[in-house]
C-alpha cells in the first residue's frame, strides 16, 4: 500500500506536474482491504488528499474528478457482484441463519468501506458532486449495493426472516440481534425512506402473519374454551408488540397487530362470544371477572368490538330480571295475596341493579356502551308491572317502610344506603309522575301521623328525588315539611293561648296545612260532640284574627285523638283518629245504638262509618260490641260498649282501615294531559310549523317524568286544534300550524 501512495505522491510534490490517470487497482484495494488495516490509515494524510486535489482540479484534459467518480462507482460495483454476490449464492439453501450471518458479514464490512472511501475523496464529494448534482459518495455506495446485492438476494433474506419469525412464534428461540442487524439493512436500502423495508420485508411478513395466524385461529377455536382462545390471544397480541420493539421497525407495529386482531378475533368475534358453555352470557351467570375483563379488553382493540358484546350483556341482565318478575308472578299464581308491599320483589331488583352496576364499573370501565345497556335492561324490567300494583307503587312503598317508624329495623347508614339504591332504581322508571303522587301520599300520612322516623331521612330523600329529577318534581314535598316546620311555630303559640285562658278541658291541636301542597282528602262534615265544637271555634277566632284573607277548612278524617276509656275498673288510652273518637263518644256510658240511628247522628255515609264500625268492634281490640256477632258490618248491626274487654296494654293503638286508594289515577291523568298540552304548544310556539311525526317526537323528547303513548300525544293534539290553538295544514294534512 505504501508503494501505492509513494508513486502517486511523486507526482504531486511539484505544482506544475500534471496530476496521472486515477487508478482503478488503487480504489479496488482501497475498498478490499480489510476494516483493521482501513482504520490505522490517517484520512487526513496531506500528500494522499494533495493528489486528489491536484487530480480534480487540473484544466481539462487534465482534470481527473469525473473518471474518478465514475471509477469509484465501477470499481465497487465489480467486487460487489465478483466477490460478495456469489459468496451470498454459495450460503443460499444451507439454512437462513447462515444466509443472514453472510449478508451481514458483508453488509458490515460495506459501511465501513464506503464511509472510509468518503473521508479519502471528501473534495471530490464537497466540489464536484456538489457541482453538478450528482449522489454523494455514501449514496452512491448504498446505491451499488442495492442494486448487486439487496435487489438479487431481497426474496431470500425475506423468506429466511419470516421463517426465523415464525420459528420464535412457535416458541423456539432465535438470533434477535441478527434479524435486527438485516431488518436495519432493509431500511438503509430505502435511502432515506422506508419503502424499500415496506414493500420488501413489511408486507411479505404481513401477509406471513395473517397465514400463520389463521392456521392458530382454526386450532385454537376447535379445542379451546371461549377463555382459554382468549388467553392465548392476549398473549400472541403482546409478543408481537414485543417482536417488533425488539427488531422490526416501530411503524409495522399498528399493523402487524390489524391483522393479528383481524385473524384471531374479528373473525371469530360472534363464535367466542355466543360460544356454548363458556361463552359471553356464561361467563356473566358464573361471575367470571377476570375472564370478562380480558374479553372486553380484547375486543374493544376492534372497529365496533363492543357493541355485540354489550348487546349481550343487555339481553342477559334482562333475563336475570325477568326471572325476578316470573319469581313474583309465581308467588301471585300460588295464591299469595296481591298488595302494593312487596319488599322481598323490590330488593331482588335493588340487588340486581346493585350487582351489575358494579360489574359495568369494574369489569367494563364502565364504558358507555356498556351504561347504556345496563340502562336499556332495567328500562324494560322496571316498567313490566305484574299483578295488580305497578312497580312504581311497589317502590314507592318500600321507601315507605324505610322511612316510617315501626317499619324496617335500619341504622342511618343502612337507610342512607337503602335510599341511594332506590333512587338508582327510580331513574329508570318511565311513570315519575305517578311515583311522585303515591309518594307524596303516603309522605302525607306519615308526617300527619306523626309515623316518620327520621326528619332528616325525610328531607335526604326528597334532595336525591329533586337531584334526579330537578325542583318541580319534589315542590309540593318540599312544601309539604316547611307546612310542618311553620305550623309547629304556630300550634305552640296557640298552645300557650289555650294555657293561659284555660277555657277548655280537651287538650287540642291544630296543624294547618297549605291546599296546594298536600295530597286532596275528602272532608266529611260529621256531627262533633259540643266540647270538639268548643275547641275549632276557638281555634278559627285565633287564627282568623291572626290570618284574615285564609279560609279554613277542617279535614278531620286526617285528624287522631286519645281517648281514656274505662271498662269495669280498669282504664285505658285508646289512640284513635278522630271520627273513631266521635263514634266512641256516642257510645258513653253505656248506650246502644243501630247502625241506622249512628249513621243519622253523625251524619257520615255508609262508606264512612263502615270502616270505622269494623275498626271498633270486628279487629284486635274490640272495645265495642257488635250484634249479631260478625266480621262484617251490615246496616241492620246494632252496637254497645263491650263491657268484657280486657287488654294488658294500657295504651291501645286501633288502626282503621283506608277507604282511599294509595293516589288518584283520575288527577294523574288529568296532570299527564295537561302537561302534554303544554309541551305541545310551548314547542309550536317556537317552532310554527311542524309535521305529526316531528311534534310527536319533540314532544317525547320534552316529557321527562313519564312516556305517554303516540295515540295519547295524537289525542291532545286534537284537543289543541278544537281549541284553536293549533290547526292542520290545507296542503297537508300530516303538518301542523300554530295559532298566535
């Protein structure tokens, strides 16, 4: 090499000499010589860079720079195809790993010497390269090896890749460190780009892919439980993320897992789900967590992977439902009685709610597609009333017993509990309306009564309602405590008046209530003993001097009174309703008295006095007598104070049973029209012009405390249209105009 240089150098030591001919055995040994003796030859050598300077910048025709560009290229090209070809043809067919340590060998000692011959001629690639445009020296270098090499050996190294690939992915173990080194010859190749590793290697391994993934698909589906595919699935999805992190390109990795999930689930999605015995809706009945969350996991990587999977979790929570339905209409087909009481029907439903609420929170993140499922099947399950009673008067009741005293033994915390899940449950009843209104009726009682056993239960319930529903909902329950709240200020006022005048023997209570506010009642005008008389005209003088513009009126069927009654020798506290106390007054001191003749003193009606004459001589306490002796009440029955009765309470509570339903179903029709009517016009109004479908529909959208049918929606409009506020369209009859 020395001699080589020494020749040369003898050229250059003189200015005025004119540069020699490049020679092609300089540059052929140059780039044969081996990477260690490369390394120990200084580039900046000044009498080596001296000649190719002086041989580039001679006058023409001794300027030397385009030969010795081009012979840079030819000389390469020749070793390239003489020498590193054929040694690559010799290892083709002995097994891919020797292929792929041969194309490394020579791939390796290639970049070394092109970016050796590049620091030798860098004038050459600074000026005349530059100069007329030409690919740099390292271009054209990867450029020569492309062409001899990669181009004549690409369908090799890619089936050795692929094989290799396939190999690890039937667990044997392979040279990562190899493939890595050719996956980044693949990408040098594209020079800048990464088409040549696309078109070359990507896609063959792609297509490799999806054949090798179908092959496991078929296996995997045929032997293996819906878990079991998916476990196996879980775990090819990660090794191939790792596969390509460790020596494919990081842009294969969306694609590699495309078609890894389209061959191992979107194509078998419907059977794993549906799969008998262990499918999706198994799973779900034998509260297979883990199993679901790696299946929901698994298909929300697909295009709409979901929503079969959410599909089938809505028709299952349904069924599981619906056989709490079927359960309470067994339990009614058997000849259990049909009341509106049917805690052990509710809780099931609470529990239900309860179990798979948590099941879409933590097995499905709760995903929306997953609420809206859970929605769509306690939609359907609340509002399938069975028996008599609706779900909402079941509910609405369960509540009752929570909150009245002598109901369910709860803690605060339970009860808080308790509300929170009844409240969930109520979210998903279409009928608001008609809950409010049985709701707000038994409230009534209980506040009246004086049966509730927490003030503040009282007030928690109505803030979850008004929080689910808004204010106009809960008003009038609202308005129904502050009556309580103010009229307990009042009674103690008048209470002191009463003490201080000690102008009667009864002790005496008032609450006012506000009409509006509380549910209606019917107030029948009975014949009051002259001390009860005594008490209310009283009681109006105070209040009429105190609330001049207010008129009263007195609704003693809400009213309770204690009575001390005296049998032989022994006395008792008999806690009655007010009518019940009248009743009793008439039989003091003995008297007996026809049903006929009771009827005409009091001046109440049959289906007044009849419950409250069962109350008092057919129930526990018969603190009066009945003849002829009978558990019903007929108008020939005469009555007398028993003289035989005998209890061990002193205080004796005598319920009397109600003769009024749990809500009027006529006053709730009436508020679902009005309402209906409003939104109708409220909705023209801004609107104009509308067709049948549009109103109906906007109208639907509006109605938030319950779901009306068309034909009733249909029907108000009617009403609207007689009424002239809306009329029909003379061009069409399907569309509607608005009247200002």
């Amino acid at each position: 090499t020395a001699n080589i240089f020494h020749s040369h150098g003898a050229v250059s030591r003189s200015r005025s000499c004119r540069a020699t001919r490049p020679s092609s055995q300089l540059l052929l040994l140059l780039y044969t010589l081996p990477p260690s003796i490369h390394l120990s030859i200084n580039p900046s050598n000044e009498l080596f860079l001296r000649t190719c300077y002086d041989m580039c910048t001679q006058r023409s025709p001794y300027n030397w720079s385009r030969d010795l560009y081009t012979r840079h290229g030819e000389t390469i090209e020749t070793y390239l195809r003489n020498t590193v070809l054929p040694a690559l043809q010799d290892k083709t067919g002995q097994g891919g790993t020797i292929l792929l340590n041969e194309l490394k060998h020579r791939w390796s000692n290639h970049q070394i010497m092109n970016k050796w011959l590049k620091k030798f001629f860098t004038y050459l690639d600074r000026y005349y390269v530059k100069h007329h445009s030409l690919p740099t020296l390292e271009q054209a270098g990867l450029g020569h090896f492309k062409t001899e090499i990669y181009q004549n050996s690409k369908e090799n190294t890619t089936s050795a890749i692929i094989s290799l690939v396939n190999e690890e992915r039937e667990g044997e173990i392979i040279d990562k460190t190899l493939v890595k080194s050719i996956v980044e010859l693949y990408e040098s190749m594209g020079m800048g780009s990464l088409d040549s590793y696309t078109n070359d290697l990507e896609q063959p391994l792609l297509d490799a892919t999806r054949a090798f993934y179908g092959r496991k698909r078929e296996d995997w589906i045929t032997k293996d439980s819906t878990p079991d595919y998916l476990i196996k699935a879980e775990k090819a999805l990660g090794e191939e993320k790792t596969r390509v992190v460790e020596y494919l390109n990081p842009a294969t990795e969306p694609k590699i897992r495309r078609v890894v999930e389209d061959e191992i689930l979107q194509k078998v999605q419907m059977n794993l789900l549906e799969k008998e015995g262990s499918g999706c809706s198994v799973l779900l009945a034998n509260d297979k967590t883990s199993d679901l969350q790696r299946m929901f996991q698994l298909f929300s990587r697909l295009d709409s992977g979901l929503q079969p999977m959410a599909n089938i979790v809505e028709k299952f929570i349904t069924s599981q439902g619906n056989a709490c339905i079927e359960k309470r209409q067994a339990r009614l087909d058997s000849g259990e009685k049909d009341k509106n009481d049917d805690p052990e029907f509710v809780k099931s439903l609470i529990d239900l709610q309860e179990k798979y609420l948590g099941v879409i929170r933590e097995t499905f993140a709760s995903h929306h597609l997953f609420q809206k499922a859970l929605k769509n099947s306690f939609e359907e399950i609340v509002n399938n009333d069975v028996g008599n009673f609706s779900n909402a008067e079941l509910m609405s009741t369960f509540c009752d017993r929570i909150l009245k005293s002598g109901g369910d033994k709860l803690s605060e915390s339970q009860v808080e509990v308790s509300l929170d899940r009844i409240v969930q449950l109520f979210s998903f009843l279409n009928d608001k309306d008609l809950f409010a209104e049985i709701y707000r009726n038994q409230l009534a009682k209980r506040l009246l009564n004086q049966r509730s056993a927490s003030d503040d239960a009282e007030k928690a319930m109505i803030a979850k309602l008004k929080v689910q529903c808004g204010t106009q909902f809960t008003s009038k329950m609202e308005g129904m405590l502050n009556d309580l709240a103010v009229g307990s200020e009042q009674k103690s006022e008048f209470d002191r008046r009463m003490e201080l005048q000690q102008e009667n023997s009864l002790s005496f209570g008032v609450q006012v209530l506000t009409t509006g506010n509380w549910p209606s009642y019917k107030a029948p005008e009975v014949a009051l003993p002259p001390q009860m008389s005594k008490c209310m005209d009283v009681f109006k003088e105070w209040h009429d001097a105190k609330h001049q513009n207010r008129r009263l009126t007195w609704v003693h069927s809400l009213g309770n009174a204690t009575v001390r009654a005296t049998y032989g020798k022994k006395s008792y506290d008999l806690q009655v309703t007010t009518l019940q106390a009248v009743v009793l007054n008439v039989f003091n001191e003995g008297k007996t008295c026809g049903f006929a003749e009771l009827k005409s003193k009091l001046n109440l009606d049959d289906i007044t006095l009849k419950p409250l004459m069962h109350s008092l001589s057919c129930g526990k306490h018969k603190v009066i007598s009945k003849s002829p002796a009978s558990n019903k009440i007929a108008s020939t029955d005469s009555f007398s104070g028993n003289a035989k009765f005998s209890c061990n309470m002193r205080k004796i509570r005598i319920p009397v049973a109600s003769v009024e339903s749990s809500h009027n179903k006529n006053r709730v029709e009436e508020d679902r029209s009005v309402a209906i009517e409003a939104a109708i016009v409220r909705i023209m109004k801004a609107r104009k012009t509308l067709s049948h479908q549009q109103l109906v529909a906007e109208v639907l959208s509006q109605l938030a405390f319950f779901k009306p049918q068309p034909r009733v929606i249909k029907k108000r409009i009617e009403a609207l249209i007689d009424r002239e506020y809306l009329e029909r369209s003379t061009e069409n009859s399907q569309q509607y105009n608005y009247l200002a």
